[in-house]
C-alpha cells in the first residue's frame, strides 16, 4: 500500500510517501511545505492546497492518513492546523482517495509501542524502520513519515477487521 503521510500545519505542513505493509516500509520520498507566516491565510493554505495535489499526482499513493488535529493550549494553532488539515482532506477527496485520521498517540504507539514517546524516539524508530541512517528533515517531514507508516501497519488491519465485520446485505457483526 502506497500511503500518503500529511503533518498538517500552516508555517510547516510534512508531507511523507511510504510503501509498506503490516511490518514492512520503505521511503519513497519526505519533505515540508513551508508559507511565511507574513502571507494572508487564504494564500498560504492555497500553497499547501497546490504541494500536496503535487505530491498526490507524483506518487499517485493508494490513500492519505492526516494527522487528527488535537486540542492544544494556542487556540491559532489549532485552528490553523485544522485549516491545513480540511485542504489536505479535500485534495485527497478531488481524487478519489480515502482520508484516514490517526491521533499522535497512535503514531507513537504504533511506531515506538509506546503512545508517550518523544520525538527522538519516534525519529530514531522512523530510521530502524526504514533502514536510514537519519530521520526525514525538518521534524514535520519525519512525523508525516511516521503517520504512513503507521497507516500502513494499523491501516490495513483496521481496514480487514471492518471488511471481516461486515457480512451479507450489508448487516454489521460483532467481533
């Protein structure tokens, strides 16, 4: 599966593409969108609007897993992280591809095996992972990374559990 990694944010949005399965990634390729905080809004999410239809016409990925924007203590941050987070979203959607939203504490669990690890750890997994010898650069380039992979790994499963789920006429079973 060809996953689509989106670190949403305003000043710097990570953008990763990896190719893996339950247990098995590789690097395809990471990097940033960056805007000038100077810039009006509209403009800026309108550069991250045009990367990301780059990035998706590029590697023509399989689907897009985003970040879930999360409550912090600066309110503009927020709100500029989930505006970056709808253009990843309606990008994703202009081409037919399923968005997938995973918390933080997801990726670090499923990257580390512990939802409280730092960005060292996450990083220093990234690169065992993929058999790099240093994390993506900057941080949000290595998070972008971090949240395909994890797409791939938990992704997948949870796609078959819901499909497993699921039986004739459309009736929902319990697991």
């Amino acid at each position: 599966m060809l996953v689509l990694g989106v670190d949403p944010g305003l000043t710097r949005c990570g953008i990763g593409v990896v190719e893996g399965t339950p247990g098995r990634a590789s690097l395809i390729e990471a990097g940033v969108v960056r805007t000038d905080a100077s810039m009006a809004p509209e403009r800026r999410l309108l550069m991250i609007e045009r990367e990301i239809e780059a990035w998706i016409l590029r590697h023509n990925p399989d689907v897009v897993a985003v970040e879930r924007v999360f409550a912090q203590h600066n309110v503009m941050t927020v709100i500029g992280t989930a505006h970056a987070t709808g253009v990843a979203m309606l990008v994703a959607a202009r081409h037919g591809l399923s968005v997938y939203q995973h918390t933080p504490t997801e990726v670090k669990a499923a990257i580390t095996g512990s939802g409280r690890a730092d960005k060292q750890q996450v990083g220093t997994m990234v690169c065992r992972i993929l058999g790099l010898d240093k994390a993506p650069k900057p941080a949000d380039a290595a998070d972008a990374v971090a949240l395909a992979i994890c797409h791939s790994w938990r992704g997948v499963a949870d796609q078959r559990l819901a499909q497993a789920a699921t039986v004739g006429g459309g009736r929902k079973v319990r697991l």
